[in-house]
C-alpha cells in the first residue's frame, strides 16, 4: 500500500476521532430542581432514586427552592453533592 494513502487514512480517521470525543463535550445538561421529576433528579451525581424522592417531598413541602444552594437543605444533599452538581443545577 502506498505511504502517502496509508498516512492520509490515518489523518482522517483521526480527525473523525477527535471530532466524535469533542462533539459529547458540550454544556451540561441543566436539572430545574424546582420542576424536575424525581426520575430527573435521580440523574445528579450523587443523588440516585432515594435522595430525588428526598428533594421532591422536601419541595412539595416548603415551596420552590430559591436558590440553586437551598438544595443543600434537603437532608442527605450535602456540600460536597452540590458542588459536583453546581453547573447542571438550575431553578428557572
């Protein structure tokens, strides 16, 4: 096989490579904790099925969060799990 073919194959299937890994890379996926489902809720980090449940009873109880940080009164949702959360967090 010729050199020049071989190497251009290798360029192209890089590009394509690189593209596919920066393509998934874009913003994160914004939760509304005020509106989300405890299905929603359960895909923050850290949170999983029980904790959602948590976030959902504590909202219907006390109102709307009014901001992104009030999440950390919800028993369980620490410091740590909202941090991790911060740019996927949103209550509009």
């Amino acid at each position: 096989m010729n050199r020049k073919l071989v190497f251009s194959m290798l360029v192209v299937i890089s590009v394509v490579f690189l593209f596919a890994i920066t393509a998934g890379a874009g913003d994160p996926v914004k939760v509304n904790i005020n509106t989300a489902s405890a299905d929603e809720l359960a895909q923050l980090k850290g949170v999983g099925a029980k904790y959602a449940v948590k976030i959902v009873e504590y909202r219907e109880k006390n109102g709307p969060f009014k901001s992104p940080e009030d999440l950390m009164n919800v028993q369980g949702i620490g410091t740590k799990t909202f941090e991790v959360n911060r740019e996927m967090i949103s209550i509009e």
